[in-house]
C-alpha cells in the first residue's frame, strides 16, 4: 500500500474532536508533504523514492502521465515486497553511498528513512547528487530528540520490535534498526549543502506513541505544547525537509 493515500482522512482527527490531542493534529503529516511534490507532477516528471522499500511514497494513481517512478532501496527483498506497479524500475542502492546510475530526477522523495541509515550527512548528500539543477529534494524523518526516539535507542531493537507489535499494533516487519545520527533542524540544515534554497518544516506529532495509556499520553501532549509553543525545533518529533537544486 503507498505510503501517501490522498483520500484518506487524518487518522487523529476523531481524538482531536473529541478534545484529546492538540489542534495541530487536525491535518497529516502526509499533506505538507504531498502540497510540496504536487507542483512538480507534471507529465514526464522523472522521480526517485529512496527507501521506497515495499510502500511506494506516492501511489500510482497520483502521478502524471509520463512519469518515470523509480524505486531504490539497500534490500532487494524490500522491494521485491511491494505490489505489481508500484515502481517502474527498482534499484538496490545504499543511500548513503553514490547513485549506481549517471541518471538525474526532477524530485526526490524519501519517506521515513534518514532514522535508519549510517550516517544522515552522506545520505542528504548523495540524494542532493541525484536531483537535477532546479529540481526537488523532499525528505520526511522522525527527530532523533523526539522522546519516542529517546525511548527507542535506549530499548534493544527486539524489545522496540515487541513492544511497538504488543503497544501500537505495527507489524514486525515494518520496523527497521534506527541509528544513533542527529536529526534536530540545526544539524539538517548544517548537512543540506549545494541546494539554492532550503526548508525544514518541524512538527510536534508524537502522541501516537503513547496511545497505550491515555494518561501518559495526557501527559506527553503537556510536555509537546510546550516545545511546540516555545518553537523548540531541535525537539520537534518529525521533519520535513524541502530543498531545491
Ligand atoms: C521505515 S521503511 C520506509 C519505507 C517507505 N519509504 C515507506 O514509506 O513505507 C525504511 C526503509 O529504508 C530502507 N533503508 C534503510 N537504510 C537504508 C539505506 N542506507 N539506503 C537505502 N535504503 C535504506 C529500508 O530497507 C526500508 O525499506
């Protein structure tokens, strides 16, 4: 299933109606996202998925006629997991190492990936190599200060696995490792080099996390309003990074 659907509603917006979470959780996440790549969908438009794995960022029905989807990944078996169509070519290529291929694309996506790979600097760096002059770079990445990734490096990654199955109810396979690299706005920023303008959008989204226990979720929202309200970047949950060449 893409990752980006654009019919869906916003999964939270019952509990923000219903006055549990903040009203910044009224619109996904996935629609800033979606706003920044809609202007580059033109017919021909060539675009690169890093990390698409087995869930394609955009789905099919939302690209052009012409549009050349590629997907890359560093597991062949993670794409070979997504379903018929979602990708017009597939590449097994690490991210943080150079593009296998002379080939340029007009945007370049990645969704949910920078909190797994080695090193965040090689990895912004290498997909900067990939966008053509003028063109897009669109990252979305969790925030390595977000407490759920505070919590997560200090857990095993089975025991993450187990309690993200046993808490949250996300399949075991959707877990990856996430790595120890920094990713607070300052040091994004400090890694985007070689891009004419750069945007890094932060959010304080992380109450599904703790959507196990309402009161420790009661609490979490207290402590993220004061970092949403005291514009905290550096303690934002997720980021989205928007850089053209
Ligand atoms: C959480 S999944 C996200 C998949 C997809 N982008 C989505 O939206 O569902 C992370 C993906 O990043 C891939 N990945 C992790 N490290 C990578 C690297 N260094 N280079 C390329 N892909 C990597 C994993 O194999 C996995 O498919």
């Amino acid at each position: 299933m893409p990752t980006i659907q654009p019919d869906e509603p916003p999964s939270e917006l019952p509990e923000v109606e219903a006055g549990r979470l903040p009203d910044r959780y009224r619109d996904r996440m996935q629609d800033q996202f979606l706003a920044r790549a809609l202007p580059r969908l033109r017919p021909g438009v060539r675009i690169l998925d890093v990390g698409a794995g087995r869930a394609p960022t955009l789905a099919p029905k939302t690209r052009p006629t012409g549009c050349w989807y590629v997907g890359t990944d560093r597991s062949a078996e993670e794409l070979d997991a997504a379903p018929p169509g979602a990708y017009d070519e597939t590449i097994v290529s690490d991210v943080t190492e150079p593009f296998p291929r002379a080939d340029r694309f007009d945007l370049v996506l990645s969704w949910q990936v920078l909190e797994h790979v080695g090193d965040v600097g090689d990895a912004l760096r290498q997909m900067g190599e990939c966008v053509v002059p003028g063109g897009l770079l669109l990252v979305q990445t969790s925030g390595s200060r977000a407490v759920f990734s505070v919590a997560s490096r200090m857990m095993p990654h089975r025991a993450r696995v187990f309690a993200m199955e046993r808490l949250l109810g996300v399949p075991a396979e959707e877990k990856f490792p996430t790595t120890r690299q920094p990713k607070t706005e300052a040091s994004l920023r400090a890694a985007l080099t070689g891009f004419s303008s750069v945007d890094v959008l932060p959010f304080y989204r992380g109450a599904a996390y703790f959507r196990f226990s309402r009161a420790l979720q009661r609490l979490y929202v207290v402590y993220e309003d004061w970092a949403a309200a005291d514009r905290r970047p550096d303690l934002a949950t997720h980021y989205l990074v928007a850089a053209t060449r």
